[in-house]
C-alpha cells in the first residue's frame, strides 16, 4: 500500500542551526524531511533512524569511521551511545527523508 504525504502543508521547524526539518509522528513511527545547510553547527546524535538522501552529499562521521553518502543513497544508523554520529554538509544544502522509532 503507498501513502501520500502533503509535506508542503506541513510547517518548517529548525530545531538546532543549519537544519529545518517537517515531522509528521504516527504509528509509533517519526517521519521527517529534513534540510540540512552547510553552516549546520557540529553536534553528536545518538538517535537511531533509516531513510534516505533526497539530494546534495554529506559525511556522517561515528565513532570509528566515517561514510559519504550521496543522493539515493540508503542510511541506517542504530541507535545507543555506542553508535553516536555526526553530519557535515558537503554541499550548498542536503535534503533528506528519515523515519525515526517514536
């Protein structure tokens, strides 16, 4: 069964500098738009989620290794602190679809 999401009717939020994202939450399930700018501000995030990179490259950096992804590229991240990572834009901006355990 496919879904149709109106994300356009959805507000921006910005919930740290450089990123905006659209939520919507469901299902025991967070879904997200997400639009990170290369002046996103370094941070470390322990949050687990799966989605997929809409346009633009980005370097996500865990503890022990380093991975550049590109559009159409899949991302899994586990979550726990054993798993921390942090983003870096390579572009002008990356767009991004991610879906998060609520």
């Amino acid at each position: 069964m496919n879904y149709k999401i109106d994300f356009e009717s959805i507000p921006w939020e910005a919930p740290i500098p450089g990123v905006r994202h659209r939520v919507i939450k469901g299902g025991g399930k967070l879904l997200r738009v997400v639009e990170y700018g290369h002046d996103m501000e370094p941070h470390w995030c322990e949050k687990g989620h799966w989605g997929y990179i809409i346009d633009g490259r980005m370097e996500i950096s865990f503890e022990n290794e380093v991975h550049v992804y590109n559009p159409g590229d899949g991302v899994f991240i586990p979550p726990g602190g054993e798993h921390r990572h942090m983003g870096k834009v390579l572009t002008d901006t990356v767009r991004a679809v991610f879906v998060e355990e609520t």
